[in-house]
C-alpha cells in the first residue's frame, strides 16, 4: 500500500562532497527566501518591512495574551507540513506536531491542545485516502506520546477544475498554557558571553535541507531524521531546566539548521556568536543540517557547571558550543564578520 503513496526517495549523504569552506555556503543560502531574515520576522503590518526593523521581533512564532482581566494567559502557535505528506504521511504529522511542541517548551510553555487541517485531499482516490489515513495515524500517535488533546481536525475538500492536483498540506495549531510570565524565555540571545550549549543527537543527515536542496540543487530528498522517543526525553530536559532556571534563551535547531538557528536567535538583540563545530561529523550537516530533535540553548555564566551536571545525569547527548559575543560572528576560531553584515546590505 505504501508502493501507492508515492515511490521511496533513495539518497546517500556521501553523494555531495564535505565542503571545504563554508563561507560561500552562508552567503549563498543568505539569499534564499525559505532562510531571509525578513522572512522569519514578519507580520502582515501595513508599513514596509526592511531588514532593519527586524531588530524589534523578540518572538517570531508563538503568541502569549490575555485571556480574560484575572490574568489567565494562553499560548498560539500555527504550523504547516507540505513536502513529504505524500510520501510518508504519518511521520510527517508527527514531526509537525513534535516541532509545535518542541516551540512552546523552550518558551516554558505547557501545551494542551492541538487542531489540524488536512488540505487538498481527493478522497475519491485511494491516494488520498491513504494520505488522510497516514497523517491521522500521525496525529494520533504524536497526540498520545505528548500528552495533547486534539480538539478538531478536518479534510478541506477544496479542489479547484482546471487547476489539476494541488500538493496536500497539514495545518495544525497548538494552544499552550502559561505558568508564570516572567518566567517565559525567548529564542533571542540575552548577553554577551552567554553559554552556548546544543541539546540532541549529532548526525550527518543533510536530507530535506534547505542546504541540500537549494544549495546542492538537489530535489525531493527523504525526510529529516526524527525519533519520536527522542522528543519526549527532550521534553522532560527542557521542563526540568525551565524548574531549575537554567536557561536563558532556548529554540529548536530549525530551518537551515544551526547556523541560521544561531542566526536568527542573534539577529533581535544585536548580539554574536563563537562556536566551534565537530569533528567526527561533516560540518556541513553540523552547520546545515536539519534533523529533528536539537535544541539551541543559552546558558548564564556561572550556570554551566549546574547545567552540565543536570546533563550529564539525564544521560542524553548534549555538547557545548561556544558562546556569545558582542556582536562578530565565529565558526572553528574563523571570523565571518560581524551580525549586522548577516541582516542588509555591506
């Protein structure tokens, strides 16, 4: 039945050469509008949007408000799966729902609930039935392991004659509860000699990245590696840290993996980094990489023992990377320049 779906992607790592330098890399990807700071910190506001305003956006994913005058609040979030729902619908659901999650306990968010659209779906074929089937499997599976509750989920039957077939997309939104706001914590960097740590696991997976596919121009690679087990320890790490107040800012590795991960993280408060890469693994799956399951943390200084310690006793991966600086950029002690190079025009 699988065969049905949409026939296995076979792709090896070792097909595209371990580059030499990456710098070219950067800049290149620097260009592509999936990885374009303005893309990232956005909203729909009437004035012009400029690399220079992105500056103001502490926050790009996840709204936290008021729910009523007693000061009860809730958390939002939207996210959206397209590329591999046809071929393995089921991962795909639980990947999406697993990056949704993933989001809010890095903010110190509990989510609760989660709703999803399945678009574009023609349930006349046994294609479709088959997508539908996969991606509610996925929700399901991914809703359990979590914790959520699913509170609505629907197929739109929204097909266009004339327009041919337009690719599926799973919609979902995640609602998340707040403990106590100040508490909350952001993706953005918060000072100068910071700690730099990444929870997870170190691979060579490059498939499904923006590295691979808009740099190597290498299309329709395999999804992302992804461990659904993984997530939840990562989900029990990430509440103990918030218990232990441990951190300081805290986001997935997400597209255009660690570096623009890093990137974007720096690019609100003006700040830098200095990391130093791996060398048991190829660096541009370290730097590029997107592989599910890895969080960039900032860690205060003075707090890195107590946060090791809290580590190493979990007994899951972690490494350090560097930390933060005034603003210049550092990869394996090479400076790149400094943050506002990365965000208009030198």
């Amino acid at each position: 039945m699988e065969d049905i779906l949409q026939e296995k992607k076979e792709f090896a790592t070792d097909s595209i050469l371990e580059p030499e330098s990456i710098e070219d890399i950067i800049y290149s990807l620097m260009v592509n509008p999936n990885l374009s700071t303005i893309n990232y910190f956005n909203d729909f506001s009437e004035s012009g949007i400029s690399p220079e305003s992105v500056n103001d956006v502490d926050n790009d994913e996840i709204g936290v408000f008021d729910v009523d005058s007693s000061g009860n609040m809730q958390a939002m979030c939207t996210h959206a799966f397209h590329r591999h729902l046809q071929e393995n619908p089921q991962k795909s659901a639980e990947i999406l729902i697993s990056r949704a999650t993933r989001k809010m306990l890095c903010m110190g968010l509990r989510p609760v609930a989660v709703s999803a659209l399945l678009y574009h779906i023609n349930f006349a074929d046994l294609k479709g039935q088959l997508i539908a089937s996969g991606a509610k499997k996925g929700l399901e599976n991914a809703a359990k392991k979590f914790g959520l509750s699913i509170s609505d989920r629907k197929i739109r039957f929204d097909l266009f004659p004339g327009s041919g077939q337009l690719p599926p997309a799973l919609i979902i939104s995640m609602i998340g509860t707040v403990g106590q706001k100040n508490k909350l914590i952001t993706s953005s960097f918060k000072s100068k000699g910071g700690n730099l740590f990444l929870i997870g696991r170190l691979t060579n997976d490059i498939s499904s990245s923006e590295y691979v596919e808009f740099y190597h121009e290498v299309q329709n690679t395999p999804l992302p590696l992804f461990n659904i087990e993984d997530e939840i320890k990562i989900h029990e790490l990430l509440e103990g840290l918030h218990e232990r107040n441990l951190l300081q800012s805290a986001t997935p590795v997400g597209k255009g993996g660690l570096f623009f991960t890093l990137l974007r993280s720096a690019i609100p408060s003006g700040l830098g980094f200095d990391i130093t890469t791996d060398d048991e693994h190829r660096i541009d799956a370290f730097l590029f990489g997107e592989s599910m399951g890895r969080i960039l943390v900032e860690v205060a200084p003075g707090s890195e023992d107590e946060f090791v310690d809290f580590m190493t006793d979990a007994k899951f991966p972690f490494i350090g990377l560097g930390h933060i600086t005034r603003g210049e950029i550092r990869i394996d002690e090479k400076s790149l320049g400094f943050i506002d190079k990365m965000t208009r025009d030198s």
